[in-house]
C-alpha cells in the first residue's frame, strides 16, 4: 500500500474519518451520528461541538489500532460549511483542529476544504461521474437545499449557486413533518419507510416554484394542517415527498433552460430518497437528461469526499 489520505468531517449531526489510498479505495471509514433528544428539532452549535469532541476519540482509535497512523500521506478537513467567503459554522472548527493536529503531529501536509465540496466528491466518486469541466449539481439535505453551477478546479471545485430554496430546506420540512408525527430527529429514514404505507395521489401537496427558486413553507404549513385534521399519517408522507420531488424537477428544468447544461449530479441525504429518485428519473431521463445520483451510503454526511479531495489537492501541490 503507498499513500493514504485521512479525511475528517463534523458536521451538524455526523462525526466521521475516512481513510482512501493511491487507487481511491477506501481503507477506513468511520461515522457516528450527533444523538438528539425524541421531540426536538436539531441541536445548538454548542451541543453539537461538545458531542464531536466526544466523538471523535472513539472513532479515531481504530487508525491508530489498525496501524496506519504511519501511512498517512496528507489530512484533508472539511472546515467550513460551502466554498465561499464567509462560510462558517463552529461545528467545522472541530474537524479543522483536529485535522491541523494530527498533520502537525505526522509531520504531513494539511489542506482545507469545505463540507458541499466533500459531498459532490463523494458524489462523483461513488456515481461513476462522467469527466467533464462544467455541470450542475443539486445538494438536497437537512441544511441546504441549493442548485449549484460546479466546474472542476485542481483540488477542488468553483461553485456558483444559480436556485434553491428559499425558505424551508427539502431536509427540514421532512423533518418538521416527521417530529410532528412523532417520528425521532433526523427523520429521513424512518419517514421514507412511513412513505412506502401511504397512498400515492390522495392527498396533494402543491409544489411552490418560481424561476429557479423554490418555497417549501407553504406546503409545511399544509402538510401541519393535514396532521391536525387526523389524516392517515403515511398519505402525508408520500405527499410531502412528492411535493418535494415535483419542486426539485420544475426547478431543474427551469436551470437546464438557462444553462444548457444536461449533466447533473445530485448529493446529500434527500436525494438518496427512493421515491424522489424514482420520480426525477422518471419524469427527466426521457428528455435527455443525465442524472446521476450519489450513492446512499455515501449520500449522508461522511468523510470519503473530503479523503478524497486530500488525495487530489496533494497531488496538484
């Protein structure tokens, strides 16, 4: 085995470490999801530093117990939330000194990057990307939910956000839903399954969209009003995620008119859900359009993108 690269990412609910070599295998990886309380609907910032740093011990000692603490070549860390100016959220810090730390303590070099460009490498990576300069990625979550023009860069990526949401993310109106009905925080998961109960087409959400930008308040607000009157629980699932899919599609639509672009790649823990997968498939393959959807294990918050982006940064420096 020749190089190693360790990625570390803290993100607001996931501890994770990946470890990828020369041939973009991974080595190691290792995640441990942020624990909240059944009834609430996220954690402070503060919370979720301290629950990092009780984290990351734990999830570290298999590199050192694996032995390969002497084959890291370089340490990647996510360190900031997007690759703009003024991107910052204080669960990133954690990653950051830690990745100074152990780069420091291996005599290695040390690069930064942020958590959406570890998410589209990941992206890429497990989707088997096509190689191209110029394509659009969309980066459903419970914190984003943006349209991002993303050309390729060495090391890394240039991102211009052309639409999105501008209210409600796709993630936290699933989750506003889900805590609603009962359902433990992050909901995705448990509410996807709930979903598969559900009657498709008898309960209507209407999706909310002008130009390329999305607002999910409104449909929360109907989707509330359904659980209030008592309706079948899993009917307002599969609405909620129909609601979400027809969004994501007549925005795109409305993008790859502008752009001409057909190629596009989807990340983040809402785009692994089945039905809006399904559904986009559906209804924007037959009009020649690409999509290429990150793979579910590598679609939540994991630390494999930015491993990988470690490999590449030291390759071009």
């Amino acid at each position: 085995m020749g190089k190693i690269y360790l990625g570390v990412d803290t993100s607001n609910y996931t501890t994770s470490i990946a470890l990828v070599d020369d041939q973009k295998k991974i080595v190691l990886e290792k995640r441990k999801l942020l624990e909240v309380q059944k009834g609430k609907r996220g954690l402070r910032q503060s919370e979720a530093v301290f629950l990092h740093m009780r984290n990351i011990s734990e999830i570290l000692e298999d590199i050192e117990n694996e032995g390969f603490k002497h084959k890291i070549g370089a340490v990647c860390a996510s360190t900031k939330p997007r690759p703009i100016e003024n991107s910052y959220m204080p669960v990133f810090q954690v990653s950051k000194t830690l990745g100074q730390t152990i780069a420091k303590f291996l005599d290695v070099p040390f690069y930064e990057t942020s958590h959406q460009e570890g998410h589209i490498m990941a992206g890429i990576w497990s989707s088997k990307f096509p190689e191209l300069d110029r394509f659009i990625s969309v980066h459903l979550s419970g914190g984003t939910t943006e349209f991002i023009l993303t050309e390729q860069r060495k090391g890394g990526f240039s991102e211009k956000v052309i639409g999105g949401s501008q209210d409600l993310k796709a993630g936290q109106f699933i989750d506003r839903i889900g805590v609603a009905m009962g359902l433990k925080f992050p909901c995705g998961p448990s509410f996807e399954q709930l979903s598969k109960k559900g009657a498709k087409g008898r309960l209507i959400i209407p999706s909310s969209v002008k130009d390329n930008l999305i607002s999910f308040s409104g449909p929360e607000t109907m989707a509330q009003r359904l659980i209030y009157q008592k309706e079948r629980e899993s009917d307002i699932a599969i609405a909620v995620l129909h609601c979400i899919a027809k969004s994501i599609e007549k925005a795109l639509l409305n993008i790859i008119n502008q752009t001409n672009i057909y190629h596009i790649l989807l990340v983040g823990g809402v785009a692994s859900n089945e039905y809006i997968k399904q559904y986009l498939l559906d209804r924007l393959s037959p009009k020649n359009i690409h999509l290429f959807f990150c793979l579910p294990k590598y679609s939540l918050d994991n630390g494999v993108g930015v491993a990988l982006l470690g490999r590449q940064k030291n390759i071009y420096n």
